[in-house]
C-alpha cells in the first residue's frame, strides 16, 4: 500500500517551518492519541501516520533525505515509525512534541551573568583592556561537582526510581513533571559534600581581563562565553555579558560617533573674526571665526569625531561657540564701549536680528 505524503499527512506544505511542523503535529496528536480514542483503530492509525511523519520532517537530515528521494529515502532511517507509542501514555506524546525526552530531566545550561562597565569616553573611543572582578557560581572541586560527600555517590531516587520524572493522571491526560524529590536529576545525596552542602556549586570570585574595542558606547554589550554560572551536574556554563556605560566628561557630549564641544568666543573675535584653539581626540586644531559670528553658531570639523565600532567610518567634531560678555572692566574699557555703543545703536546693519525683533514687537502692540 502506497504511504501518504508526510507534508499530506500534516496538513504543511513543503516549506514548513520547524514551529509549523510541531504545531501541526501538536494538533493531530491531540485529536488522534488512543488515549482520546480507546477503541477507534481509524484514530490510531491517523495518529501512527502524523507520529511517523513528525519523526521524519522534524529531523533536517532525514527531511533533506525524504525531500531528494520520498518514502525510498527514509525506509531505514524512519525506526519504529509504525511502531508502538513508546509506552502509550498521553505524556509520551508531550515529551515528543516538548524534548523531555521521556526519561531523566537534562542537566541546566548555566545561568547568564550582566556586568556594569565604566568607562571613561576616551577608554570608550580608543579602546582598552579593564580587569573585571565578579561574584560566580562554580562546580565544587572537593566534590567534582557532584554534591556528594568526597569517597560517596549519589544514589538513584526513591520517589521516580531515577527516571527523574513522576506521572501523574488527570482523567484521560497522563502527565510528565519533574520529581519533586530529586528536582530530575533521578538521584539523591544522602551524605553531603561539607563544603557546598550538597549543591554541587560553591560561590566564588573570579577576575576576568575584558578588551573592550574602539568605538563601544553607552548599551553595547561585550560577550565573554563560559564565564557565567557554571551548569547544573557537569552541564555547560553560562555566559558573561559586560554592558557599557560611558561616563560623562568634562569637554565633550557624545551622540553616536559625532562629538559635540561648547567653545566660549569673546566679544572682539566674534565681531572681527580670528582663529580659535579647540580641543580634538588627537590634539588640539585650529577653528576659523568668521566676522560677525553669533553666538550658538556651529562648526563642523570633519573626521574628528568618533570611529564608529561596528564600520570604518569617522564621525565629526561640532563646536558650538557661546558668546562671552566681558566682565569686571576696567575705567577706561567701559568708556570705550560707551563710544562704540553710541557709534552703532539704532543702525541696523549692525544689528540685523535686534532690527527685525523690534519690527515684530511694534506689529504686536499695533
């Protein structure tokens, strides 16, 4: 007898996701599992054929198979896929769908560690290598991680006979849980280690050397793998990440890779023009003021921002000029601005904006 077509049988097509491949068997299993059905041999067979087909589609290295050559593709490889149900309870098909697996619980990846970084802007921009000190979960090294007392075992769980899962019943649902004895590992420690108490895991610190690369800023997140806790029973370690927080500084206001400067500009420079010192990463650089300069005008200096982390390019340097009233002047100097205020008040080529501000006042009150 012919077999249907697996993508047929699971009501997918043929570029079904892996999400899309468990839902739709979720749902047929559901429908069909004897357990649902007592009796009905067209139910277990539907569900025989959605079991099958799940096996299959859900392996990409017998889907690559069954795709290239059909059913003559996956005969060998399919196992027991007209077989039985694994045990036949309603908690089998879970652990198909799921990954428990149906038997023990798999040792825990290790948790994920975060830890705040400081860094000076210049750190940030140019790059730098900072030592990290951080409080860590370890595998216990008299116990070997093990959790039991040095020259004792572990012994198999009274409560789950070591399979490190309970079933319990609900109407027709059977249902898979974690033991709550043995927390799924399926063994017990009846003699502690006496320097983790049974944990397997003591607390440590430990000093790491972070590099950090040009160009971080304030939220990017540097990945150190395997240093975070250490798993459970011998399993993988998480990770470390190192999030960056770049301090305010003193000259410079950063956004992104363009760096602002506030440049304070005196009165004569900015009525007659000149040159101004201002500070960039790389030293100090020359600023042309042109006559009659404002105060909060910019000026872009091109390439003497930040080199962004992620590509080569440079961003730019703004240097925003605030106009500085002179203070504590002496007899003679404010006699000179007296002559000069006389010689320019109420002409208007010399104070274009004061001009046209006084033609919207009188609007206002005509």
């Amino acid at each position: 007898m012919e077999k249907t077509c697996y993508y047929e049988t699971l009501s997918i097509s043929r570029t079904a996701t892996e999400t899309e491949i468990k839902k739709s068997y979720r749902r047929m299993a559901m429908k069909y599992h004897p357990d649902r059905n007592p009796d009905n041999a067209d139910a277990e067979a539907h569900f025989k054929e959605a079991k099958e087909a799940y096996e299959i589609l859900s392996d990409s290295q017998k889907r690559t198979a069954y795709d290239q050559f059909g059913h003559a593709g996956v005969d060998q490889s399919a196992g027991g896929g007209q077989g039985g149900f694994g045990g036949g309870g309603f908690g089998d098909m879970f652990n198909d769908i799921f990954g428990s697996g149906g038997g023990r619980q798999q040792n825990y990846r290790g948790a994920d560690l975060r830890y705040h970084l400081d860094l000076s802007l210049e750190e940030a921009i140019e790059g730098t290598t900072s030592k990290i000190r951080i409080p860590t979960a370890v595998n216990c090294k008299t116990c070997d991680g093990s959790g039991a007392k040095k020259g004792t075992k572990p012994v198999t769980c009274t409560t789950c006979a070591g399979h490190g899962q309970v079933r319990m019943q609900q109407g027709f649902f059977s249902v898979q849980q974690p033991c709550p004895h043995c927390q799924g590992s399926g063994q017990m420690i009846n003699d502690p280690c006496d320097d983790c108490h049974g944990e397997g895991q003591i607390q440590e610190h430990k000093t790491l050397s972070v590099k950090v690369p040009p160009g971080v800023d304030t939220g990017d997140r540097i990945r150190l793998s395997g240093e975070g806790e250490a798993g459970s029973k011998g399993a993988e370690a998480g990770d470390l990440y190192v999030e960056v927080q770049v301090l305010p500084h003193d000259v410079f206001t950063r956004d992104g890779n363009t760096l602002y400067c506030d440049v304070p500009l005196d009165f004569v420079t900015a009525s007659l023009g000149g040159e101004l010192e201002v500070p960039t990463l790389n030293g100090k650089a020359s600023l042309k003021i042109p006559d009659g300069t404002q105060t909060n005008q910019q000026f872009r200096l091109k390439g003497k921002g930040v080199k962004s982390v992620r590509s080569q390019r440079t961003g730019d340097l703004i240097c925003q000029v605030t106009l500085e009233t002179p203070v504590k002047l002496t007899k003679q100097q404010k006699k000179l601005l007296q002559e000069f205020g006389g010689m320019v008040q109420g002409n208007s080529k010399h104070s274009p904006q004061h001009s046209s501000w006084l033609d919207n006042v009188k609007k206002f009150f005509d």
